[in-house]
C-alpha cells in the first residue's frame, strides 16, 4: 500500500515525499463525510478528495454565507443619461 504522495502531482523531477495522515483520512471521512470505519477504508482516495472538495464548498458556504465572491460596487446612477 501507498504511504507517501507527491506534493505536486503531474510534474516530473525534484519531488518530495509527505506521509499521508491516515488517522485523519478515516476521522474526516467518519466524522464529517457521513461514512462508517469500514466504508472508508473501502473508498478510493481520489473519490474521497472529490467528496472532501464538495464538504469544503458546503461547509464555507455554511459558516460564510457566501458561495463566490462579491465583484466592486458599481457607483449608484444618479440619472438616466449617465447610462
């Protein structure tokens, strides 16, 4: 079994090697994603980062109440010939 990953996936050369926190793959996955202990040992680890990626979303959008970021206030018009 794979216990390092690469911290830049794709791009060949100097790599360096971290360990993966298991302990935290299996608390985050049953605390937080909804799985028992047996289902996340079970899943691949690609699909478990795409469902970490969508809990991250809900989860800021939760606590900040915003989804995407707000564009610069656009000056108020004052009259119809300023358009």
């Amino acid at each position: 079994m794979f216990f390092s990953k690469k911290s830049v996936p794709g791009k060949k050369g100097d790599r360096e090697e971290t360990p993966v926190d298991f302990p935290w793959l299996r608390y985050i996955g049953v605390n937080r994603l909804g799985f028992t202990y047996t289902q996340v040992g079970h899943i691949y680890f690609g699909e478990w980062v795409d469902l970490f990626e969508a809990f991250k979303m809900q989860h800021n959008f939760e606590t900040r109440r915003i989804l995407y970021g707000r564009a610069e206030e656009e000056e108020p018009v004052s009259s119809l010939d300023v358009l």
